[in-house]
C-alpha cells in the first residue's frame, strides 16, 4: 500500500523480513533504543515525544508525550500497558503492525517505560491475535536473547520487562480502564474516572496506557528527533498515520500517510476507488463508532481539525467506505447489532438500550415498520446519549444519530417501498436469533 | 487435572503478574486447551490455583466471548459477518457455510469436528470473506476454498 515514498510504521512493505532481529537492526533497528539507554535521560525522552507532537492514535488523538508527564515521578512501580485490543470494526492497523514489524512495537514500548521511569510493560493483544501474537512474542524473545531486554541492559543498570498479555474476545477491552480489569484478571468493564490512570492504573499504580501505532511512532523520534517527525503532518497533527480502508474499494488495506496533507476522497482515489464501480455514498471514518460522512464532504482533509470541522472525527482512522447499492437502514442495524451484543452490561441505557434498538431495526428489517418506528429509534438514541459511563454506549448511538441525520430518506423510503422482508433480509434476522456466538454477560 | 498436566505452564504464566488474580484468563486458556471448554471442573481448577471464589472465575467465562462454556467441536470457526466484511459478501457467505456444514452458526456437526460460530470483527476487513480455523487466519475465502477447508478438516 503506498502514501508514503518510504514508511515510518508499514515498514514491511520496503523491507521484506522486517520481523526478523537481525534485519530490523540492519535498519536502523533498536538505534534509538540504544541512544537512550546509554546517552539519555527519561526525561529527555519523554521532552522529545512532547515536542513532536505525536498525538494517541487510538482513536482519542491525546498528547503522548503530555499523557506521560502525568506520571508522578516518586511512586513505584509504575507500567507501560500497550493497547492492541484493536476491535473497532474496520480497523485492522495494529494487526499488520505486530505481525509485520513487531520489533518496533517492542522498541516503542520499551522508550516509553524508559521515559516514565517503568520496569515492566505488558502488551494487551485481543485474544483473536493470537497468531499475530506469536510473531510479537518471537521477537520478544529475540530482543531478550540479545541483551535489548531484561536486566541492568547496556550495563547501565537499567532494566525493562516485556510481556504479552492475550483478552478473550470482547470490545470493551479498548477502553483504557476496561482493559486494565481485564490485566487484572476481571470482566472488561470500565472504572470511574478520575482518578485517571496516570496515577491509578494498573494495580492501581501509575500506568500510560498507549496504542500500538502509537507508540511504534516513538523510535524515529527518538533517533531522528522531533523537529524532524514534525516535518510530517500539520501543526496540530504531526506525523504520519495508518488508514485502515475497507469496503467497496478496489483495494482495501492499510495506508500510511501524514496528517493533514491528503482529502477523504484522495484516500479513496488511493484505495482505487468503488469496487463496483458504482458512486461511493459515504464512509465511516473510524468504524461503526464514528458519524458517517456523505460523499459530498468528500474533501476534508485527513486531521483530527478538519474531521471535526465537518461533524466527524479522525478517531482510529478506519475508513469504512459504502456504495450506492447500501441500504443505511442495513447498515445502521448491522452497527447497532455489534454494539448490543458488546456492550459490557454495566449501564442501564447502553445495555437495555442497544437491545431495544436492534428490536425496532429487527422489525424494520422485516417488512413491519413504521415511520412512529423511525422517530421511536430516535427516542431510544436519546436515552443513551450522555447517560452511560464509557464512551461506548455513545459510540452505540452515532450509528443512529448520523444515519439519520444524513440518511433520513432510506429510513423513509425502505418502509413506504416496503423494502424489508425479503428473503435475504429473512435469512440474516433468522441467523441472528438463533445463534450468533453471543454470551450471557454481553 | 490442570496442575499435574500442565504444571510448567502454570507456572510459567503465575510468573508473569504480580498478582495471582491477573493469571485467570491465560489459565483460562490453558484449561481451555486441557479440556475443550472451561468446564466447571477447570473453573474450580483454575480459581483454587489463583486464590480466588468459582463463582469469580466462572464471571470472567461467561463475559468473554472466546472462553466456551460448552464443549466445542475439535476444529472451531469463525467467520466474521459484521458491516465491514458484510459489505464484501459475508452474509451471503456465512449462509454457504452454514449449508455445507448442515448446521447453523452457534452449532457443532454431529461428528463433533467443526463448530462453527459467525463472530463480530477479527481485524481483517480488507481480506474478507475471513476466517479463523482454531486461530489461524484465513483470507479471501470463496464458497469453492471454504468448501476445500472443510473437507480437509473431516477427514
């Protein structure tokens, strides 16, 4: 997938066997690692990811390097947790991330346990990764076997574990306090906030909680300093990030390109355009969590400002891209039946909330709506909004909201055409009833 | 018995964590690997080697998706039918497979060797129709390589 000349993070695509050690540090490979243990202080560390600007690319866009001077520096011990529970739906970056170029996960990670002042980092992968996860724990074991991890390293007395740690299937675990209780052997549900991580995070000590992508941006500041990966993107959106584009697209996958430089429509001009051939009709920027956006905003550029700007976000950046031929009401159904089934259970309106919608959807679906259904679904939406605890209940409801917003005339349409009930319809209610893999928690 | 069979790797995993709490989910998997599911046997198994209640142990079971709470066939897959992959065929797709295998999504064929779930999301929509077999990635699947998969696996 091309964007860049020479990626910073998709480094497997200019280099084969990126994977492997020996090639890795053939490429400037634990460079930086190595300039900060034995020249840097912490504190410089951390001073250069704040100067470059690197934004969490998770999805929130938080200062890194602001987010790590919060750690307070006399209590101990204190964790690095990495997040690559990626679950969002159309995000697929952090995958090729640890399968590919798991060393500069690994390097990321250590520079920011390095930064804070921490000995021990786990990196949480959802439980579905676990054959990604073995080329991470491969490389792991590599850098350990060669002085890059463990004990007083480089002889400077410093020393730094890193270990894997594997969920068990449930998107909750993305959010930062849900996937601490899920390290600590519980349900995925979130903790109240404050206090925040920073101080009371993993065994209640004081923990960042960084993405994947995030942290394997870390490296080439470090070796090439920040004013340098400020060159890339804008302003207030500095470096590089991954799309992960889905959908009707002649070639999906993921693309690496700087902040703010390219439109929506360049990334789909990337991607090849519609896969049909059909008119795209919109795009989800960040999953089925993110308001859809119509084509004719279609010329945003790609930073967290212009996203914004026109009533969306940048969040984890997977573009799921749709054709003329989608029926929203489907789509919107298909979103709202992923949050019903992973909302954690612990809020009243996101749990019974979700589950009443995808009633109405259901009914819809099958030819039996109603326009009293259309504004029961917006009633629904309002219940949820702003009364749950964690932003996934409010995830839940963007599927709706924007749908509606933008889409209105499908919702209309499909129940005066009297578009639902037919068999293929049928067929996916049938098989979502009986038996979906659900559990009784969810 | 988890303990006498897999002793080194229960420790291997209590070694982890600085909390014995914090190993219940890779025990867990362990359990799973023993037994085919987290029977209540391993349930009890597992909170005794971590200190904790049953009724704790068998929370996290019944939250994650991916702890099985009945025996599963000897081959599991699972194929992703959510909006991303929905749009390059998966619904249409899961219908194939569930004619093939003569059972509905959620059941296991009465030989016991596939049990086949349709799931939400694995982090490959690009490559979609996707599967995972046991874990294992498979991309771009057709009617024809599915078809193939599956007849590789009831041999």
């Amino acid at each position: 997938m091309t964007g860049m000349e020479k990626h910073l993070l998709l480094r497997d695509l200019d280099v084969p066997n990126i994977r492997e050690l020996d090639v890795y540090m053939a490429n400037d490979g634990y460079a930086a690692w190595k300039k900060a243990v034995t020249s840097m202080k912490g504190e410089e560390v951390l001073a250069a990811v704040k100067d470059s600007g690197l934004r969490g690319r998770g999805g929130a866009g938080f200062p890194a390097g602001l987010k790590w001077s919060f750690i307070p520096k006399d209590v101990f011990p204190k964790y690095v947790v990495v997040n690559g529970d990626e679950s969002e739906p159309g995000t697929f970056k952090d995958h090729q991330l640890v399968r590919n170029n798991p060393h500069q996960v690994i390097e990321g990670t250590a520079l920011c346990a390095y930064a804070i002042g921490s000995n021990l980092a786990y990196i949480y992968l959802r439980g579905e990764f676990s054959e990604p996860g073995k080329e991470l724990e491969k490389a792991l074991a590599d850098a350990y076997a060669n002085g890059l991890l463990g004990s007083n390293l480089m002889g400077t007395g410093y020393s730094l574990d890193i270990r894997v740690h594997y969920g068990a299937g449930a998107y909750i675990c993305g959010e930062e306090s849900a996937l601490l209780e899920s390290l600590e052997g519980r349900i995925g549900q979130p903790r109240l906030k404050p206090p925040f991580p920073a101080t009371n995070g993993l065994y209640n000590k004081p923990t960042v909680i960084n993405n994947v992508e995030t942290l394997a941006n870390v490296p080439w500041i470090i070796l090439n300093g920040a004013a340098w990966y400020r060159q890339f993107g804008t302003e207030k959106s500095s470096g590089v990030k991954l799309f992960s584009v889905s959908g009707h697209v002649k070639n999906p996958g993921n693309y690496e390109l700087p902040l703010g430089k390219h439109s929506i429509q360049e990334l789909l001009d990337m991607a090849g355009g519609s896969s049909s051939g059909r008119p795209i009709k919109a795009v989800l920027p960040a999953g089925s969590s993110s308001p859809i956006i119509p084509a004719a905003n279609f010329g945003a550029k790609l930073d967290y400002e212009s996203m914004a700007g026109i009533g969306s976000v940048l969040g984890s950046c997977s573009f799921i891209f749709m054709d003329d031929s989608v029926d929203m009401v489907w789509a919107a159904r298909k979103m709202i039946r992923f949050f019903k089934h992973e909302s954690c259970g612990k809020c009243t309106p996101c749990r019974e909330g979700t589950y009443w919608a995808l009633k109405i959807y259901d009914k819809i679906l099958s030819g039996e709506g109603t326009l009293a259904d259309v504004d029961m679904i917006a009633e629904v939406n309002k219940q949820i909004i702003g009364k749950c605890f964690c932003p996934v209940g409010e995830f839940a409801t963007s599927s709706m909201t924007f749908t509606l917003k933008h889409f209105k005339q499908d919702y209309i349409d499909f129940i005066e055409k009297k578009k639902g009930g037919t068999p293929e319809y049928r067929a996916e209610l049938a098989r979502d009833t009986h038996g979906h893999h659900a559990q009784a928690a969810h | 018995m988890l303990r006498k069979n897999r002793a080194a790797d229960i420790e291997k995993v209590l070694a982890k964590y600085p909390t014995k709490r914090s190993a219940v989910m890779p025990l867990l998997n362990l359990a799973q690997e023993e037994y085919g599911f987290c029977s209540p046997e391993a349930i009890r198994e597992v909170a005794a080697i971590c200190d904790l209640d049953p009724t704790e142990v068998k929370s996290v079971v019944g939250f994650y998706t991916m702890f099985y709470e009945e025996k599963v066939g000897t081959n599991v897959i699972d194929v992703c039918d959510d909006l991303p992959c929905a749009l390059r065929g998966a619904d249409g797709f899961v219908a194939h497979c569930e004619r093939k295998l003569g059972i509905k999504a959620g059941e296991t064929t009465p030989d016991g060797k596939i049990t086949f779930h349709s799931v939400m999301c694995v982090a490959a929509c690009n490559r979609a129709p996707v599967a995972q077999v046991n874990g294992a990635y498979h991309y771009d699947l057709t009617p024809e390589s599915f078809d193939q998969m599956v007849d590789e696996l009831q041999k």
